[in-house]
C-alpha cells in the first residue's frame, strides 16, 4: 500500500431496485480504497452485491437502479459523469473482465483486429503498427502461436483462450484500474490458475490496479493485497489478505475459510456455512448473518452492527462479537460435514500452484 492518493476511492455506495416485490438493497454503504498497483479482492457468496458495485462503478447498472454515494476516479466523481464522459472512462480509464469473455468479444470480428482497434482508439499508431502490438499482446498473455491465432474468430478459441484475448484488449486499454468479476468462474479448473497470472501479468504491464472479485475465497489467496468479505449488499469484513486468513473477525468469513477446501492439511473434513443468503428485498432488521451464525444472540436480530476497526488499524469487522471469533477454527463454530476427503483436489482450488 502507498501513502498517495486512491486510484479509486468508493464511499458510502448504496444501490436499489424498486421491483414489484419490494426494494432489492443490492449494495448497502459499500466503501473502498484502491491504490496504485494494489490488488483488492472482493468475496462473497452468489448475490452478495459483489456485480452490482462494480456495474455501479463502470456506470453499466440498468436506468431503474437508484445509486447514491461516490466513486472518484481521477478526481472525479464517476455517478455524475455524463454517459459520453464515461465511455471513455470504460476501457481507457478503467477496463473490465467479465465471467462471460463473449460478452466482451464481437463474434464477427477476428480477434486480432478487436485488440489492434482497442490499441487505436487510444493510441495514435499506424494500423499495421497495431497489428504488431496485438500479436505481441498475445504472446503476453500466452496464447500459442500469437500470429496465427490473431486472425481466428472468437468461435475457434477455447473459453480460456477467449478471456485471454479480453485480457490482452484491457491492457491494450493501458487502464488504470482492471476490475475482474468472477473472471476464472466459468472456466475448467485446470484453466484457472492460468488466467489468474494472464491477469497479474495485465497488472504488472500496465501498472493498473486491480479489483478481483470472486464467490471463491481460495482464489484470493496467490493474488490479492487486501481483502473485503461482501454479505447481502454490506462490506462485512476488510482486511490484509492474512488478516483475513489467518485472524478473521467475522463470523461469515471463518465460515467461508472452513468451506475452503485446502491442499495442505491431507484428510480433513469441509465445514459450510449452513442455510442460504436472505433475500435482500425489504429486509429485517438485525445482522442478515444472524440466522446462520452460530454465534447469534438477540442482539444480532435486533441491530446491525457496523464495520469496525479492531486492534489492527485496518482491519474492519461488523460483528457484535467479533472478539468471539479470533483464534477461532472453523469447525468449532460450523458444524463439519461426515464426508472426509480422501482424494486430493483439483489444483484450482489453490491458485498460487499451476495444474499438473
Ligand atoms: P453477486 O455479484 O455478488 O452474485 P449481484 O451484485 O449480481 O450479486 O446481485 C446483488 C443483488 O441484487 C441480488 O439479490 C440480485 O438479485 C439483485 N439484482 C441485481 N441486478 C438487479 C436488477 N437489475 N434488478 C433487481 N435486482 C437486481
Ligand atoms: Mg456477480
């Protein structure tokens, strides 16, 4: 972390849809800082909010929403730049790597000419000059036979070769910030660690800062600086990456530990998290983990507790009983299930090891 100025800066971010069954509170007071170079790691499980803020971020949110707070990038506040401002804040500015890379990729265009015109449109190089650099971008993010592959369409990649490809147009975007939301999701688990270093290799090219987002706590691990734990719309926990690991103050992250299936412990039983997020429409008042938390007490039904430093200046926690969870194993507090593991797991769940 540096001492400078915020890239990005996030404060006090709330998003709602009005819908027919009521107000959907998909992002709650969301706040973060992201600085030069640094990676921040966004967790949480599947509806947490985790898309919604970035979509709130890159200004790609649906007309209904209604977003209040801020988010200043480049000394401006980005929720109240005109569209046009903002599309060139979108890949130049700050670049995206979807789950799905087809929703970033033209199908009828090779995919060689979508990176040379993304060098282009910022870029004042000749076409055969771009054309260079696409084959170069290429080969930097791994794909075999760089100048042969430039002039394949989308359609003849593998999953993995397209989010490449989407890789390489961010970094021809020179951004400032990437933001990656569950960029290794759909891909073979054998195919995960290697899109993580094409994205680490963006990062270190362009100097760009990256938010990586993900439901998977084990793919944090190899890759972020810090960490925030997301939990129906809310920043639940933040922290450095071994705070988060080794310390955790939440309830709900000891439990995403203790799912976390891990390489270095050989027969050892996985302990979830039982029930299921609550719908974040017209929700009670109280903790929204209260119902699954083993360490609930009426208190928790009745006030949402905030986000709050604890001894380790930088360390935040929304939890009554934060101190309750520290040194805590997970299988004390959740319940582990019969089924120990016996056979040894795919290498994907361990980011930092290249599959075999
Ligand atoms: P995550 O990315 O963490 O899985 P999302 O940010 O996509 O979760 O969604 C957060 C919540 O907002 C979910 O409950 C989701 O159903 C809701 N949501 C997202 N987009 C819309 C929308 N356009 N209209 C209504 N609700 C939405
Ligand atoms: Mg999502």
């Amino acid at each position: 972390m540096t001492s400078t100025e915020p890239v990005l800066s996030v404060s006090d971010l709330n998003v709602t849809f009005p819908t027919d069954d009521g107000l959907v509170q998909a992002v709650r007071g969301v706040s973060y800082e992201l600085h030069g170079r640094e990676v921040l790691g966004i967790v949480g499980e599947s509806g947490s909010g985790k898309s919604v803020t970035s979509l709130a971020v890159m200004g790609l949110l649906p007309k209904t929403a209604r977003v209040s707070g801020s988010v200043v990038f480049e000394g401006k506040d980005l929720l109240k730049l005109s569209e046009k401002e903002m599309n060139k804040v979108r890949g130049h500015g700050i670049a995206m790597v979807f789950q799905d890379p087809m929703t970033s990729l033209n199908p009828v265009y090779t995919v060689g000419d979508q990176i040379s015109e993304a060098i282009t449109a910022h870029h004042d190089v000749r076409r055969d000059v771009a054309r260079k650099q696409a084959v170069e971008l290429l080969d930097l993010v791994r794909i075999p036979n760089p100048q042969q592959r430039a002039k394949e369409y989308p359609h003849q990649l593998s999953g993995g070769m397209r989010q490449r490809v989407v890789i390489a147009i961010a970094m021809a975007n020179n951004p400032k910030v990437i933001i990656a939301d569950e960029p290794t999701t759909a891909l073979d688990v054998t195919v995960q660690a290697q899109i993580l270093e094409a994205l680490q290799t963006a990062q270190q090219e362009t100097g760009a800062a990256m938010v990586l987002i993900t439901h998977d706590l084990g793919v944090i691990a190899g890759q972020a600086d810090r960490v925030q734990v997301m939990y129906a719309g809310k920043a639940v926990e933040a922290g450095t990456v071994d705070e988060i690991f080794y310390t955790p103050r939440m309830p709900y992250t000891l439990g995403l530990l203790g799912s976390l299936p891990r390489l270095d412990i050989k027969s050892e039983r996985l302990t979830p998290i039982a029930g299921s997020p609550p719908s974040v429409i017209n929700m009670p008042p109280g903790c929204p983990f209260s119902p699954r938390c083993p360490l609930s007490q009426d208190i928790c039904d009745q006030e949402e507790p905030m986000l709050e430093a604890g001894t380790n200046a930088g360390h935040f926690a929304a939890c009554h009983f934060s101190e309750q969870v520290a040194g805590r194993d997970p299988a004390d507090l959740f319940h582990p299930t019969s089924i120990d593991i016996a056979e040894p797991l795919p290498a994907a769940v361990n980011p930092g090891e290249e599959p075999s």
